[in-house]
C-alpha cells in the first residue's frame, strides 16, 4: 500500500491538486480539513468543539484528527494506497504516523510539497473566502494565526521527511495547469 502526503502551508493548493491526483493513481483521499467541515455541517459534537478552534486558526487535538485517520484507513483495505492532505501537522502527528504504519508494516511512501511565500497564501485564502465561504478564510486574524502555526509547527516537518530521503518539493506558483503538471511528473517519477 503506497501512503503520499500533500505537503504545503495553508492555501497552497493541496486539496486542488489532490483532486486529480487520487483520481490518475488510483488513490483514497484524506483531507482532515474537509472531514472536520463535514462533521461541523452535519453538527456533531466533534465537529462543535472543532468548529471554534479552526475559526482561530487553531489546531484541533490531535486525538481528533488521527482517530479520523484511523478510521478512513481501516474503511478502505482494498485501496492502492491513500493521499493524505492537511495531515501530519505536528511533530507529534508525523510520529503518531509512523506508528500507525509501522503496526501495518508500511511507511511514508514520498511528500509532495507545494511551496508558496506568506504574501501569496494571503491574497489566496482571501480569494477563497469569497468562493467557499470558509470562516476561517475571512478573517485576517486567523490567516495571521495560520500562517504563523505553519511555520513554528508544521514546517519542522520538512527536515523529518528529507532525513527519510521521501520528501519531493514543487513550485507552487504558476497556473493550476502548470502546478499540476509539476505534481503529474513527480508523481510518475516515484509512484
Ligand atoms: P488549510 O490547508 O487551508 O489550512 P484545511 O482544510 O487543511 O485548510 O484545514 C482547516 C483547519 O482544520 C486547520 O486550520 C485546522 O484548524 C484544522 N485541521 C486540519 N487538519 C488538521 C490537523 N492535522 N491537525 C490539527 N488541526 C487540523
């Protein structure tokens, strides 16, 4: 089973290019953002105490977010492998990863990091406020806080990936086209 992670600060465009790509490799989607929208849409207790930590721009815990994990990958054995998009964000999180392949005989099979500076995320996620709503793309404060969350908690992740040799960064300024071009190519170089 091949597990790829969607790399990338916030407005990046992970879920954009996840799209096509779990469509052409044959992949199972997991995108712990859109799963904790759902649960907020259909107002679950899980998705209330979610809903106001991503509204600052905060994480939620990670018992959360893995049980979700969890749960998607024991719902589909029968998958060539997963695309996971917007986890791991933490330290913490890509250790609990580890481990929860390790107890499957698996590992990270490669990182598609999309890249873009902080001044690109902004102007993004405010285009995207006035597309999909999102509450926590209209305000400039939880844009600040994400930002500033990506950098002190989820970047340290890189060096963790390209110790393990599986890390692979893209440019991710450009056309949608031309970014999933990139994506594309490395994909076919390492799936
Ligand atoms: P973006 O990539 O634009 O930040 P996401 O849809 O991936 O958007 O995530 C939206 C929010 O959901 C995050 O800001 C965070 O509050 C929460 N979230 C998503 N994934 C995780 C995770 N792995 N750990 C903790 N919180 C998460």
């Amino acid at each position: 089973m091949k597990y790829f992670i969607m790399f990338g600060p916030p407005g990046a465009g992970k879920g954009t290019h996840a799209a096509p790509m779990v469509k052409k490799y044959k992949l199972k989607h997991i995108s712990t953002g859109e799963l904790l929208r759902s649960e907020i849409a259909a107002g679950t207790e899980l998705g209330k105490q979610a809903q106001a930590l991503i509204e600052k721009g905060d994480f939620v815990p990670d018992v959360v977010v893995e049980g979700m994990i969890a749960n998607t990958f024991a719902a589909n054995p029968h998958v060539k492998g997963f695309l996971l998009d917007g986890f791991p964000r933490t330290i913490q999180q890509a250790i609990d990863l580890d481990e929860m392949l390790e107890s499957r005989d698996e590992k990270v099979t490669g990182v598609i990091s999309l890249m873009i500076p902080d001044e690109e995320i902004k102007a993004r996620i405010k285009g995207r406020a006035l597309v999909e709503g999102r509450a926590d793309d209209a305000n400039d404060e939880t844009i600040a806080n994400r930002i500033r969350t990506y950098h002190a908690k989820t970047e340290p992740l890189i060096e963790i990936y390209k110790e393990k040799g599986v890390y692979h960064e893209i440019n991710g300024l450009g056309t949608i086209e031309e970014v999933q071009q990139r994506v594309f190519d490395l994909m076919d170089e390492i799936c």
